[in-house]
C-alpha cells in the first residue's frame, strides 16, 4: 500500500478532497481507478497488486495543475511506501470551442 499525500506547492498546505487518477499495470493489464480522494490532511492510501510493474498516481482536479508520480518497478525498483506530490495553483484556465483555425 501506498500512503500518497498531496500538498499545495507554494505553501506545503493539504490539498484536501481532490480526486485521484491511479493507473496500475499488473500481469500485463492496465486498470484504471477514480474512486480515491484526499482526505482532511491530503491523504489517501492506494492499494496495488504484489504484482504491480507501473503504477501511477496523479491529481486532475479544478484550481490545480495536472500532476502524476509513476513507478516503474523494472526501473525504479519497488513501489515506496509514502510519498508527497507538490501541486501548482491553476490561476489562470481557458475553455471553450474552435471554431475556425483563423
């Protein structure tokens, strides 16, 4: 199990609620999850197969920039048993439609 903590990059404050993207490659099947968040103190524990090759854990959520830790375990070894990822403030955001290339 992983013990995943994310915080706010300019402050080292808890980003508390935000949803989280785990993608995990176990026996050659990727498996995708969006049922974790954060809780109070920016935590959440993320299960993962013995099995696991790749695991990947981010955050895409509205008011902060997109981010991921991933873990090979052929490169890097074993998965850690904590870890922190500092997140950007999203201060500026455009949406909308193209419309004409002009």
């Amino acid at each position: 199990m992983l013990q995943f903590r994310v915080v706010a990059k300019d402050s080292g404050e808890p980003v508390r609620g935000v949803p989280l993207a785990i993608n995990e490659v176990s026996e050659g099947t990727w498996k995708q999850r969006f049922d974790l968040s954060t809780d109070e103190t920016g935590s959440a524990n993320i299960p993962y197969s013995p099995t696991t090759t790749r695991l990947d854990v981010g955050v895409v959520a509205p008011g902060w920039t997109a981010r991921f830790a991933t873990w090979w375990t052929e490169l890097d070894g074993k998965i850690p048993s904590e870890y922190t990822l500092r997140v950007d403030r999203q201060t500026n955001f455009m949406g909308g439609w193209l419309r004409s290339e002009n």
